[in-house]
C-alpha cells in the first residue's frame, strides 16, 4: 500500500510560509461572517422587514459559527467554488437543524430566508474572485516581486525552494542555491540550480537584489556558516532559518516567543486559546440539538436492545483520551460479549459476537448515538480522531510512527479517517496506518469549517454507506 508522507511540501507551507496575521488572513476571517451578517441585515432592509431580538440572535450566532473564515485566496476556482458551497449548505442544515429544534423558524419571514440561502454563497464567491484578482494583480507588479535564494542544497533546501515556487498569492522570485559541496552530494534540483558556494552569497545577493534568504543548514560553531551570517548581514536581505524537521510529523508548527527565547514549535495541539473555545462551544451547542431531536430514537434503540439478547443496554469501553488520560466511551451493546481488558478482538464481518439487531446499529453506526453524552461530560468531541481500545493502543503505539499524536486531543464521535473510509476492522498494519495519517492531517488542517464538512459527509455515510459492521 503506498502512503501519503507525513510531512509534505504544502505542509512546510502552512507551516512556515504562512503568516497568520497578514492582511489577506485578516481579510479572509472575517469576509466569510461579515459578509453572512450584511446580506441577512440588507435582505431585512429590503424587504421592509423589522430587525428584532430574534434577528440579532442569528446575526451572533452566524459570526460565531462562521469565524474565523477561511482563507481561499490561493484555492483554484473550482476548489473555491465547492468549498464555498459545502460550507454554506452544511452551514444552513445546521442552523434549520437549531431553528426546528428550538421552534424559532416562525420568527422569520420564509421568502426572507430563501433569499438570503441563494444570495450569500454568491456573494461570498464573488468577494473571493474579486480578491484573487487584487493579489494575482499585485504580485505581478515589479515593485512588490521579492527575489530570493536558499542556502544549503539537500532534501530541506530543495523542500523550500519548491515550497516558494508553490506560494500562489505570494510574489517571490526563486533565483537559486548556494552550497559549497560538489554537485554529486547535491540534491539534483539544487545542482541545476546552484549559484555558488557559501563566500559568493553575500556579494551575489547585494548584486541582484535579494531580499529574502532562507538557510537549510545546520547553524553549528562552523566557522563557514559563522562567516556568512556576519558577511549576510551586511546586506539588507531578510534572514530565515529553516530547520531540518522533516523527518517527524509537524502538527501545528510555529514560531513562539518564550520570555524573549525564539522556539519554533512542531507539535502542538490545535486547540488552544480561542480555537480551543470555539471548538468547546460548537460541541456543546451541536450535541446537545442533537440529543434533544434523536432522544425518541434512543428511547428506541434501548428497546431493541434489551429485547434482542440479554445483558446491559449500554457498552462502556475503556479507551485513551486527550492526553492519554483514560475515559469510558459510551456506545449501545452490539455483541454477546463485552470485552474491556487488555486483550479485545475487533469486531469483523460476520462476527458471530454481533447480534442480529447489533449488525443493524454497527451497519448504520447508530450505536455510537450515546456518544454526544460523552461529548458534553469533556471527555470526546463531535470531530477528532476515533478513540480506540486501550489493548489496541498499546499494540499501535510501538507499531507506528506518530500514532500517540492523534491523542493530544478529545478523541470523536466521527473524523477526517472515517469519512475517507477508513472505517470498522483494521485488520493490517497498513490500513491503521492510514488511518492515523488522516488523523494527523486533520490536526495540521483544523477548523470549524472543516468539522461542519466533516460531520455532513458522516451524515450522508451513515444514511447510505452499506459496508460498516
């Protein structure tokens, strides 16, 4: 089976050529919410409709729902175009979701809300066309154009460069390498593309005008590598150090300031500060509709349950947590047998533990439902990587590389693995091993958006996928 690497070339990207606060970072969390906001207000306005407390109420929770917005500036049309519309309608199913649940439809005018359901998506597309063009605009200008080199021509130099040349709103001119090693110790690209060695950097960049650098190596006590930041700094190219980490999974890298000591992180958790809020409160909100609309459903589940074989109603099976901590999932019993120790077998097809009303919950992933309580006791989330056994843990966890990194959050009820398929009986160290890299590139890529995509691709899995048991 061939894998996706864990560490590629648009992850260097996200990592370290992205700037969080850049204008068009800044423009795009808020263009997708404001832009929701004022169409709603503008449509009120237009149709001489009255703006009340029930319409300021879904104006906030639109905000909150929707910011911060992502950035599709450097997404192709189409990509934008899909991502806009998928986003919006899992938005809107949300929202009727908690309009029905807490009877508030009546509060707003029909035709109102159908205008606002068609005009906003393009809307919201047409903001986005119209900022790729300003960017596309002002990066072919002469003026904003930024030449810039690498020093150091291996795999980590080479990942840069490409990583450069791939920056679609950026406006960087890759000129080439500089390394002191002959062509055959070079990557072949840096070999086709090699300026000079170490002592010809300085004067090449004041010649031509560089104004970035970026240095792939190691920054030891060589007296080389010393001698070039000294003779760099004679020039007016800005300086960046790129470390070779490439032989890890970065999750979430970024350059922090510890009391006034530069650390670049490279594994962290993607919910920390406002992240972490927004995603406890999109939790709470979410599980708790939920519950409320399928309690009839649980009540009749329980019922099936009891009747069809006996033993408990719920399953509560040890697995890890965030932070590895131990915690008890929540799930309706599907089998004879309720297996909890260090040794548990995974369900298979045609499993004679399952019962025959048990293969209908696992066919239509009902009997993960009594997880939302779970949801709202802290203990899981609605999206995240799908908490395993504690036996399968420690079994994995010396198996493959990485795999302990999906716990640094709340484990989910569903994930980014799930809705590619990656579903039921990982009988094979390559089929958990994919899984755990969908894991690990949910937690590079986290958002709110991302999650509202996530759980209406489970939704549409669980009304017509066939192959879970």
């Amino acid at each position: 089976m061939q894998t996706r690497p864990l560490f590629d070339d648009r992850a260097l990207k996200r990592t370290f050529f992205s700037a969080p606060q850049s204008v068009t970072s800044l423009a795009a969390a808020f263009l997708e919410p404001l832009i929701s906001v004022v169409a709603f207000l503008a449509l009120h306005w237009l149709h001489d409709e009255p703006i009340q407390r029930s319409t300021l109420i879904l104006c906030l929770l639109l905000f909150a729902l929707t910011f911060p917005g992502r950035n599709r500036f450097a997404d192709k049309p189409f990509e934008a175009a899909t991502d806009i519309a998928a986003s919006w309608l899992t938005l809107l199913a949300i929202l009727l979701l908690c309009g029905y649940a807490t009877k508030s439809l009546s509060f707003f005018d029909a035709d109102l809300l159908l205008a606002w359901a068609f005009v906003t998506p393009l809307l919201q597309g047409g903001a986005v066309w119209i900022g790729q063009r300003v960017i596309a605009q002002r990066a072919a200008s002469q003026q904003a154009r930024r030449r810039a080199v690498v020093v150091g021509g291996g795999p980590a130099g080479v990942k840069v460069a490409r990583a450069l040349a791939g920056l679609r709103e950026d406006s960087t001119d890759f000129a080439g390498y500089f390394d002191d090693r002959v062509e055959e110790r070079l990557h072949d690209e840096a070999a086709a593309k090699r300026l000079g060695g170490l002592a010809d950097a300085a004067a090449w960049i004041r010649a031509n005008n560089v104004r970035e650098v970026y240095i792939t190596l190691a920054l030891g006590s060589q007296p080389r590598i010393v001698s070039l930041l000294e003779e760099l700094q004679g020039t007016t190219a800005s300086l960046f150090f790129v470390p070779d980490v490439f032989g890890i999974s970065v999750i979430q890298g970024r350059l922090q300031d510890v009391n006034g000591v530069p650390v670049v992180g490279i594994l962290e958790t993607p919910f920390t500060g406002t992240n972490d809020l927004i995603k406890r409160a999109s939790d709470v909100v979410l599980a708790s509709a939920i519950l409320v609309l399928i309690s009839p459903l649980l009540a009749f589940i329980a019922l099936g349950v009891k009747l069809s074989s006996p033993g408990p109603i719920i399953f509560a099976q040890r697995r890890n947590g965030i932070d590895d901590s131990e915690i008890m999932v929540y799930k309706f019993r599907t089998m004879t047998v309720q297996e909890n120790g260090g040794i548990v077998r995974q369900a298979t097809r045609n499993d004679e533990r399952i019962t025959r009303f048990g293969c209908f919950l696992r066919r239509r992933s009902l009997d993960e439902l009594p997880q939302f309580i779970n949801v709202l006791q802290g203990h899981m989330s609605i999206v995240g990587p799908r908490p395993h056994a504690v036996a399968h843990n420690e079994e994995y966890r010396r198996l493959i590389k990485a795999y302990m990194v999906r716990h640094k959050v709340r484990p989910g009820i569903t994930g980014w693995a799930q809705v590619h398929g990656h579903r039921g009986e990982t009988d094979t160290i390559e089929k958990m091993q994919a899984r755990v890299e969908y894991d690990l590139e949910y937690l590079r890529n986290w958002s709110l958006g991302l999650d509202l995509r996530i759980i209406a691709r489970t939704i549409r899995l669980v009304l017509f996928d066939r192959h879970a048991y």
